[in-house]
C-alpha cells in the first residue's frame, strides 16, 4: 500500500496535465450560385433635336440638350464581348423631303471611349465595344451637317439602340 | 500494482465517460443562390439551412459553431469572392451574422455548458449580387465544426 499511493497521484497527475481531447463533429454543404447573361441600357434623354440655324454661321449643330449620358450594365461570358450599336430607321424626313441619315454624327466620351462615327440607316454602327462584365458610362454628344441645300421643314428619325453581350 | 492498475483503469473508463458528446446535422447540404438582376436583387437569399446541434456532457465549458469556406466561388476560370457570401442566423444568441470567409473559420454560434435536447438554429446565406459577375454556375463547399471546449 505504501508504495500505489504514489503511483496513484502519478496517474492523477498524468490524466489531469492533458485533459480531456477536444472533440469536434463536421458537416459540409454545398454553394451553388448561379450567374445570368443579362444586359441593360439606359439614356438620360430619349429625345434629341437640332435648333435652326444659319449654315454659314453654324455648319454643323450641336443636339440640344446637350450630351445624352448612356449607362451599359451587362454580364457576359468570361473573356465575352459587350456591344452597344445605334442604327437609324430611315433617313431624316420632312413630308416628302429627306436628309440622309449619315449627315447625324457623334462623338462619345467616358467609357464609350473618344469614337466618333455617324448615323446609317443600313448598318448598325458601333458606338462601344468591351470585355467582360461590369458597368460602363459615358456621354454621347450628336451634331446636325447644316446646308443650304435643304428644303425647309421639321424632320424626324429614329434611332434603335441595342446592347448585346455575347 | 493491483492498485495501480485498478487506478488506471478506472480512470481511462472515467476520462471516456466524461468525454463531451456533440451532434451536428444540416437539413441540406446544398445551398443555392438562384440567378438575378443585380438592380432588382442586390442581395440574393437562398432558402434558409436548418441546423440541430446537441452538445452533451460539456459541464459548463464552451462550445463553438464556426464554419469556414473552402474557397472562393468557381466556375470555370471565374471566380466570386467567397466574402461575398454572408448570413444572417437566429436565435441570437447563440447565433450571430458573419460573412465567409476562406482563410479564418467564422464563428455562427457559441455557448457553455450543455445544449441537450437538440436544438434547431437557421441560417440564411445571401450573396452579394454584382454585375461584374461573369456568367456561369459556381460552386463551392463549405465546413461547419460544432466544437467543445
């Protein structure tokens, strides 16, 4: 008996310096997220005109009122392509008078880049292009080549814009 | 050594007994964030994840829920930050909101002492809806650890 009671408290000792284990139960779960193609567009102003004006004081006019602001928001494809095009549906026209559609161009800024380019009525024309998604904005400023040669009048035409991400 | 050896026996047999006793169950093991319009949904909910957790024999030490991402969300060469899945859990307390991440585990709930019956807590995930996202369907798993002391 003498010589357990030692051993005893050894054991004691022993169990007490390493404690019980800590314990841990697990359990996994899944993420699943899914990611659409989407895309929209957005203008500041969903109509544009071209005061009167002198040809020889003012050849080429600028829109009022001002810069259209154009917002693109678009998911694509990892390494996809985003454009924005403007197409027109048809020249300037005034009763039986036209104006071709081509003497309306633009200049852009902001993420549309420093383009400029000039409305057609046959073929879409690129007014952005980009890689990836994400959001862009930018300004888009119109100007009318004033002549003499036209005939007097208030002419209209529409434009079609359209953002496609592919 | 009689002695010694009764000793230790029935301190092995005690040191088993008191051992802490925990169960961990999740009512899906799958979470899904459906697809959605970053301006309409700026913030997509999955349905919410039932967890039941028991913890027995605890005494009055600790207990801890965490979970911890095992990376961030792939598909395919694209990736969404795992930091952008948070959740918001209840009752709290025990249950507190937190966001993933991939590196830390992340506490989702802890206490003391015993947890006994089972007891339910819910959890609903949300991610942060962004239209830098490229598309495409992400996955990734997650590990919940109900851990004492």
């Amino acid at each position: 008996m003498p010589r357990t009671v030692p051993l005893f408290l050894v054991v004691l000792v022993i169990v007490a310096a390493s404690g019980l284990p800590a314990i841990a139960q697990t359990s996994n779960a899944t993420l699943n997220a899914s990611v659409n193609g989407l895309a929209r567009l957005s203008l500041s102003s969903a109509a544009i005109s071209f005061p009167d004006a002198d040809p020889d004081a003012v050849p080429s006019i600028q829109a009022a009122p001002g810069a259209i602001n154009v917002t693109v928001k678009a998911r694509t494809l990892p390494g996809g392509t985003v454009t924005l095009t403007v197409v027109a549906n048809g020249p300037l026209r005034s009763g039986i008078d036209t104006i071709p559609a081509s003497n309306i161009t633009w200049g852009a800024t902001g993420a549309l880049g420093s383009a400029t380019g000039h409305l057609s009525a046959a073929v879409p024309q690129v007014v952005g292009s980009w890689s990836a998604s994400g959001i862009r904005t930018g300004t888009q400023t119109f100007f009318f080549r004033n002549l003499w040669s036209y005939a007097t009048g208030t002419y209209t035409l529409t434009m079609t814009y359209t953002l496609s991400a592919a | 050594m009689k002695t010694f050896l009764t000793v230790l026996a029935l301190t092995c047999l005690s040191s088993t007994a008191l051992a802490q006793q925990l169960d961990l169950s999740l009512s899906s093991a799958v979470v899904t964030f459906p697809g959605s319009d970053p301006d309409a949904v700026p913030l997509v909910s999955a349905a919410p994840v039932q967890v039941t957790y028991r913890v027995r024999q605890n005494n009055k030490a600790t207990w801890s829920l965490t979970i911890l991402g095992a990376g961030d969300l792939i598909s395919g060469p694209s990736r969404i930050d795992i930091t952008n899945v948070t959740w918001v859990a209840t009752p709290a307390p025990p249950f507190q909101n937190g966001t993933l991440s991939k590196t830390v585990a992340q506490r989702i709930a802890s206490g003391s002492g015993n947890v006994n019956p089972s007891t339910i807590g819910s959890i609903t995930f949300r991610l942060a809806n962004s239209w830098t996202y490229s598309t495409g369907t992400y996955t990734q798993t997650v590990l919940f650890t109900l851990t004492a002391p």
